[in-house]
C-alpha cells in the first residue's frame, strides 16, 4: 500500500494542480511492507520518469541519477537489516530545481533474501509549466491589461 503526501509550496496540495518551476514541491511515501516481508532485509527505490523519456533513480546520497531501466543497474535510495511495518521515504522529490515537464515517480521496496521487488505500478504524476509559459498567457506576460488601464477612456497615460 502506497499513501503520498505532496505538497506545493509548504501545503498540501494534489498532483492536478497547476504547478511551475518556482514552486517548491515535495513528495513523500508511506509504504505499508507486506506482512511475509516484514522483519525481512531490505531496500527501498525511487524512480522517477522526466517526459516520457528520461528516467532518473535517487542514490543513497539522495542525488537523482541517470537510470538505464535495468533492474541489475538500479541503486537503493536507502537499505534496512529488517524491513519495518510502515516506511515513510521522505522528500522522494524536493523541489526540483526549476524543471518543467511531465513527471511519473514510482516508488517500492525490495526484500533482498527473496529478490521480491514491490512497487506502485501505477505511478504518482504531475506536469510542471515553465514560468515563461505561463507568463505568455498572462496579462503581465502579454500586457494586454496594461492597454486598458492606461487608455484614455480609462483615465490613463495614453
């Protein structure tokens, strides 16, 4: 069982909102370890897939790094003796730093004696704008309000 907590500029918010790359986002995880893998030694990965074509993994140093999709090539964000009950994996994603795009975050765990890998197939999404593409749409980024308050009919500077 896979609960998020996103968050968009220090509140909750949900994965539908709209975003852009000034936002500070963050996403956490709890994972509920099923019961047979419970007390069991572990790993835990972060996976996220940037615009349909890059995928990126998240180190033990908690960096994002190129990832092959190849299972034998991923690395474990973080490893445990024995794999607890619950699992909150904090800041799987911290603010992104300016990306835009389209992002699909997959996260899981692995018992490492039975080489069972466990993960949320469907994954946690989200599309980040670049300021410059919302402001093209913008009264400010097109200035199309300022023809209006500074008319003459508005009492403006003309």
């Amino acid at each position: 069982e896979f609960t998020p907590k996103f968050m968009v500029n220090g509140k909750t918010a949900t994965t539908a909102e709209k975003l852009i790359t000034s936002d500070k986002i963050s996403l956490s995880v709890e994972l509920k370890i099923d019961s047979p893998d419970v007390g069991q030694k572990g790993a835990f990965y972060v996976v996220i897939n940037w615009n349909d074509t890059v995928f990126m993994m998240k180190d033990d140093q908690g960096e994002l790094q190129p990832w092959s999709g190849e299972l034998t090539d991923l690395v474990a964000y973080t490893t445990t003796a024995q794999l607890p009950e619950t699992k909150t994996l904090v800041e799987v994603i911290s603010g992104l730093g300016g990306l835009s795009g389209k992002f699909a975050v997959y996260v899981g765990y692995q018992n490492t004696q039975t080489g069972n890998l466990i993960y949320n197939g469907d994954p946690m999404t989200f599309t980040v704008q670049s300021i410059q593409k919302v402001m093209s749409n913008s009264l400010h980024g097109a200035t199309r309000g300022m023809g209006h308050f500074y008319a003459k009919e508005q009492g403006g500077f003309e």
